[in-house]
C-alpha cells in the first residue's frame, strides 16, 4: 500500500470509529428521552391522583361544617322548646 492509500484507510477507519460513538450516544438520548417521558407520565399521574385527593378532601371538609351546623341547629331548637 502506498502512503497516500493507508491515509484513506486509517481515515475510513477513524470516520467508521466516530460513527460508532455517534450512534452510540443517539441510542444513549432516545433511552434517555424515554425514560424522561415515562416520569413525565408518572408525575402527570400522580398530580392528577392528588388533585383528586384535594377534592375529596374538600368535600369531606364540606360534609363536616355541614354536619356541625346541623347539630348546632337541632340543638338550639331543642333549646328554643
């Protein structure tokens, strides 16, 4: 092989060599980008769980003063008689 030949081999060489280190690391930021969408999807379901948790909270919390003014009630009608 002449000089110039083993040039253009050692290139193809070094070019195959970065290639491979390219799509290692594309295949390294697909894995990773889907691993962010699946905490993505998981956050996005836990937030809804707690909104739904919130709600029903609040209407627990609603149930409860509704509860109290009712027994407030009967007892100052009880009191009135």
């Amino acid at each position: 092989m002449e000089g110039e030949e083993m040039v253009a081999v050692g290139s193809l060489v070094v070019a195959a060599i970065a290639a491979l280190f390219a799509w290692s690391q594309a295949r390294s930021a697909r894995q990773a980008v889907r691993r962010a969408d699946k905490a993505v999807q998981v956050a996005e379901q836990a937030n809804r769980l707690a909104e739904h948790a919130n709600r029903q909270v609040a209407d627990l919390q609603k149930r409860t003063q509704l509860d109290h003014l009712r027994a407030v009630l009967r007892q100052a009608a009880a009191d009135a008689y």
